[in-house]
C-alpha cells in the first residue's frame, strides 16, 4: 500500500536549512555575507583544482553553502515581509 503525502507547498522559497527564528535581521544579514565571500573562496578554489576529487569537494562545499544561505535568505525576507 503506498502512502499518500500531500505535495509541497509552492507559494514558500524552499530550503534544506531553516535559520534560528531568533535570528535578528542584521545578524542574518552578517552571516550571509560571510557565506557568499565562502562561496566566492570555494568557486577559486574549483577553478584551481587539479584533480577531480578536488573539484568534487569543493562543488559539494558549495551546494551546501548555498542552501545555508537559501535559509538565511528565507529568513531575511521573513523578517522583512513581518515588518
């Protein structure tokens, strides 16, 4: 017997990451800063990869930053739509 499972809701950004809600707007904003110079860091870090379990890491590194910072981005335009 399958399981039935309602499918997800599309008018909300989706994220694998959710943010502390007591996460103020500036301290968002800090953190998401800080992971889009990581990212930039890692993209250098693809680019001068010489082997392919280099290049793998560093594309796994940042597909995991980028979905923290989908979360803090959620959370931003949370705190900015509450306001």
């Amino acid at each position: 017997m399958k399981k039935i499972v309602p499918d997800p809701p599309t008018d909300q950004p989706s994220s694998y990451f959710l943010t502390t809600p007591a996460l103020t707007r500036e301290e968002a904003i800090t953190r998401a800063t800080g992971i889009m110079q990581r990212l930039t860091k890692a993209g250098d870090e693809y680019l001068k990869a010489e082997t392919d379990e280099e290049r793998a890491y560093t594309l796994d590194t940042m597909e995991i930053l980028n979905d923290v910072l989908g979360g803090l981005i959620i959370h931003i335009k949370g705190l900015e739509s509450a306001s």
